[in-house]
C-alpha cells in the first residue's frame, strides 16, 4: 500500500516576512488618517445633533414662556458667578426639563450624576469628553452668546433681554454654540480672535469650525472668521432686537 506524500511546505523567509510587514505598515498609514478623519466626523455629526436637540427644547421653552430667550444665568440669586440652580436656572438649567433632564443643584442634572456624564450627554460637545475632569462642575460646553441671552434680573452696560418674535432673521441670528469648556454660561466674544476662551472651540471639528444652533432650530458648522463677523460686532447697546424698557423684565418660571 502506497503511502501519500506530504508535500513540502515552505516557509516564509525573513525577507518575504519583512515585505509582508511593510505592506502592512504601509496599508495602516493610509488607513489610520481615514478613520481618524471619520471619527473626528462622526464626533461633529453628534455635536450638530446635540445642537439640533437643544434647539428644540428652547423652542418648547419660548412657546410656554411668552418668546422670553433664557437668560445666560442669574445673578442675584446665586452665590457664585456664573452658577445656577433650579431656583435660579440659567439657560440650561431652563431648558433642560424640555429634554427629560431634571437639574437639581449647582451645575448638576439628576439623570446623569450615578451614571456619568457620557457622550450622550447633549449638553457636553463629544470632542470634549475627555476634557471634563471633574463631572459635577460644569458639564456643558455650548453657551449662548453673553450680548444675547444677558443676565438676570440687573442690566449690565445696558444688556437687555429680549423675545424670539423681535429678532429679525432668527435663521441667521446666533443662538447657542461650541464654547470653551470653562465659559459654559456665556460665549464673551471680547478680545476676538486672540482670546484662547474664543479660539478654543475652533479646533474641535473638520475644517476647524466650532458648531453653531440659530434661532430657527438649525445647526450648522462655524467658521472663526464668520464668528468674528458675527458674534464678536453684536454689541450689548445694540442687540438683534429693539427693547423697550417695560419688556426688560424676567419671564415666569
């Protein structure tokens, strides 16, 4: 009985196993800009989501407070600068029941202080996850523009607040954007562009663009140059709305 015959199988040599390794190195150094260019695009799909959402849950909150824009946060009724609570809620903190999101104490939502804070969070950019070092202090990074939402209830350099139905063109007019993890309570556009709490935000997406909510409920990616243009010539004396002194008040909570 014949025996089959195993054939010789040969191995790789070194040189043959160093040019595989070399394809292969090669494939990944084309490979790896790719995904971190998706990646860095998904990351920016999400962020306009957030926006998106936060945009509809301002409109719920225009249509049971009168058109009344959010203040940017309150100052008398809080003990730090730039603080809110329940009692006296700043802009997320006014909105964020709209979305499900129950605030509870300074800075902090109830629904995500065990769990915390993820990239599903909409109040937290995605690209600024790995930013928040201490998850129950200030957990947003977008921000309303300060000559826009103003503070409550003072009037400072004559700011005055105003209602969605006096804007003129709310698909061009600002409302929430990418703001500096430090500055969630208002986007200051004072010393644009050297100001690093200004630039920051302008390094997080494609095309180093911040994201941009307008008043209309649409998102859009941001260029610094447009944002010089047009945030930082909006002056607090000259606003996107005319106000009249009676209307200069707080709306209900």
């Amino acid at each position: 009985m014949k025996t089959a015959k195993v054939p010789n199988r040969r191995a790789f040599t070194l040189i043959e196993l160093l040019v595989v390794i070399a394809i292969l190195a090669l494939l990944l150094s084309i490979l790896m800009p790719s995904i971190a260019e998706a990646k860095r695009l998904a990351v920016g799909v999400k962020c306009l989501s957030n926006l998106r959402q936060i945009g509809l849950m301002t409109h719920n909150y225009f249509a049971e407070n009168n058109d009344w824009i959010p203040y940017a946060y309150h100052m008398i009724e809080t003990n730090f600068s730039h603080y809110s609570t329940p009692s006296a809620p700043g802009w997320c903190f006014a909105i964020a029941p709209y979305g499900g999101i129950e605030p509870y104490s300074f800075h902090k939502f109830t629904n995500k202080m065990e769990e915390g804070y993820g990239a599903d969070f909409i109040f937290l950019c995605p690209a600024t996850i790995n930013d928040v070092t201490l998850p129950s202090y200030r957990p947003v990074t977008y921000a309303p523009n300060t000559f826009i939402a103003s503070r409550a209830p003072q009037t400072i350099n004559n700011q005055r607040r105003g209602r969605l139905d006096q804007i003129d063109g709310p698909a061009d007019k600002v409302w929430i954007n990418d703001a500096h993890k430090d500055a969630w309570a208002v986007f200051t556009p004072a010393g644009a562009p050297s100001s690093e709490r200004f630039t920051e935000p302008f390094t997080r997406h494609r095309g180093d663009t911040a994201n941009t909510l307008y008043f209309d409920g649409h998102a859009q990616p941001f260029a610094i140059a447009d944002a010089v243009e047009v945030i930082n010539t909006n002056k607090p004396y000259n606003p996107w709305w005319p106000w009249r002194e009676d209307e200069a008040q707080p709306a209900p909570r």
